[in-house]
C-alpha cells in the first residue's frame, strides 16, 4: 500500500464513445469510466488538484493515505459532458491541462492519429469549470515536444497559456503537464521561472514525496483498464526497480526522437544539396 505522501496521479485524456485505431489508448468510454470512479470511491478514495497536491507537498503537510489526482490533458469538450458528470456525483474534483490554441475549435495536432476534428472545450466551458471547482492548468500552446524547442520558442510554450488562461478566466494557472510527458532540466527550470509551481511527466509510476514538485509523474488509464485496474494501480507504491525502468524508459525515447530528428534533418539538406 502507499504511504501518505505517496499519491497516484492519474492520466486521462477523452472520455467519449469513439475514437480511430491510433487513438484508441487515449480514450475511455463513459461507462468504463464511471465504473472506473464508482470503484475508487467504493475503496475509500479522496481527490485533489495537483495545485493541491504541490502546495502540501511544500508545506509538508500529510495527506490521506488514500488520496489521488485525477488529470484530464489537452481539453477535450467531452470532459465537460461526459466525465465532469461522474466525477461530481462521486464528489471527485480534477485538473484539467488545456491546450490553449486550440480553444473552442479542434484537435488540429492530431491529425496524424486522424483525430484533427475532436471538439475542444470553449472559453464559456472552461469559465464555467473554473468557477465550479475544476482546477484549469496549461498544457502548451500548441502542443510540441517541448524538449526538443530552442529556448525562446519554448518560453513563449510556456508563458503563453499561462499569461492567456489567468487573464481569461480570472484564476491562477499554476500546474503544467508536458506533452507527450516530454522534459528536461531546461524544460523544468523554465517552468518553475515563469511561475508554475508543478510540471507532470508520464512514468507510469506513483508519485513519491521525493519527487521533484517539475517532475511529478502520472499513470496512464487507457480504454482497457477495468475498474479494477485502476483501483490497484491508484493503492500501490511503485518499487524502487519500477522507478528506475520508466527513467530508463524517458532517455531511451528521447535519444530516439532526437535521433529521428537529426535524420529528417540530413534527408532535407542532402535534398537541398542535389
């Protein structure tokens, strides 16, 4: 079991009905979720936002033993419609990472996965979110691999849906969760200097109170959880060995994508020089 300063982070992205092949891990039905929610209230659970979460952490003040977060990414109109429902019925509060280019329009990023026309919550959803509880953090502006951008491309990454979600809707905006999970030290520092006070990875382990507050890591639910699942990946404390995989796991996809990037790079200039 975790400790009261182990608390499971979890990571959902849609809540909806359909979605295509490439895109299928990343969304949850209504009714898988609800059993997912019912399973952990039924087990003792409890919520907080990770604005929450990072301020005790700080503070040093203990949590419940059974405490979680549940994250939301990107900003998917469904989590107004489908999952706020079944949270609020299980008296379950969230933090929901927006996107913020893309407000009130489409998943244009995703068009590779075929998902470019995903509703996007708008900005009179996200007021009426902010002013019932739902903790609103940032996500990027227009979702990048931010370990991969040149510092003032990140900055403004960064800063933009900060300085744009605080002014809009009236909140501090102070949780960051990388797209992708992608980060480094640049990555991580940047953010604690422009004043948010936590950034999540992914990992797929349960966050610890020696985690850094920029590298808090989160579990993955996917459409294939069952309840279950959940409920056990939410009460037990990852191991020493599991923690040292997923860092393991974070170079090794980094060296490959800055890999795939530099070769993408010498095709297009071999093609300029022909």
């Amino acid at each position: 079991m975790t400790s009261s300063s182990d608390v499971a982070v979890l990571m959902y992205h849609s809540v909806a009905t359909s979605s295509t092949p490439a895109f299928s891990d990343f969304v949850v039905s209504p009714e898988r979720f609800e059993t997912q929610i019912h399973a952990l209230a039924v087990a003792g659970f409890t919520s907080i936002t990770m604005s929450h979460l990072a301020a005790a952490r700080a503070a040093g003040v203990a949590l419940p033993e059974k405490t979680i977060a549940l994250t939301f990414d990107d900003g998917f109109l469904d989590f107004a419609e489908n999952a706020l429902p079944i949270l609020q019925a299980h008296d379950f509060t969230a933090t929901l990472y927006m996107t913020t280019r893309f407000i009130g329009g489409r998943s244009r990023w995703l068009a590779p996965e075929g998902e470019a026309d995903r509703p996007m919550l708008s900005w009179a959803d996200l007021e009426t979110l902010a002013a019932g509880g739902v903790e609103v953090g940032a996500h990027s502006d227009t979702h990048p691999q931010l370990d991969l951008l040149a510092p003032q491309v990140l900055a403004r990454e960064l800063m933009v849906p900060k300085v744009t979600l605080e002014d809009r809707l009236g909140v501090p905006v102070t949780s960051m969760a990388y797209p992708f999970g992608y980060s480094t030290r640049e990555v991580r520092q940047m953010t604690a200097h422009l004043g948010y006070t936590n950034g999540c990875v992914v990992s797929d382990v349960v966050s610890s109170g020696d985690d850094h507050p920029y590298s808090t890591p989160r579990l993955t639910v996917t459409g294939s959880h069952s309840a279950a699942d959940v409920v056990l990946m939410s009460g037990r404390a990852s191991t020493r060995q599991e923690r040292t995989k997923a860092l393991l796991r974070h170079h090794a996809s980094r060296g490959l994508r800055r890999a795939g990037l530099k070769k993408k790079e010498s095709a297009a200039l071999s093609r300029s020089l022909r």
